[in-house]
C-alpha cells in the first residue's frame, strides 16, 4: 500500500463450497513456496483507518466489541 503497509492476498475461485478445503490448502501451498509469512494481520482498510483516525478506529473496535 501507498502508506507503507505490506501484505499479499492470494484467491483461488472455486467451482462450489466442497473444494474450499483443497483451495485452501492449495493457497497455504503457494504462499510457503514463495516464501510469504503466513500470520493474521489487519485488512488494508482497517489499518489505513487505525493509521490515520485512530479515534475512528477505536469506534470501529468498540462497536464490534474486540480488538481489531
């Protein structure tokens, strides 16, 4: 991102709900293979907002009722 935030989305359209299980796998498979950190991080937007409005970020935070 333009603000300094890196992080990699990988999708892998499925032909209905039964191979989400391979799809799954088949996307941990690519990420390990081009040497990508796999961890939870924050969505673009929600760190663009804590970023840049943390007062609106904490309203985010609160009405969902975890940390973000």
């Amino acid at each position: 991102m333009d603000f300094g935030y890196n992080l990699a989305e990988i999708e892998l359209l499925v032909e209905n709900q039964k191979e989400t299980t391979i799809a799954g796998q088949k996307i941990i498979d690519f990420a390990l293979s081009c040497r990508l950190t796999i961890t939870p991080v924050r969505g673009k937007v929600i760190e663009y907002i804590r970023r840049n409005n943390n007062n609106h970020f904490k309203i985010l935070e609160s009405s969902y009722g975890f940390s973000l």
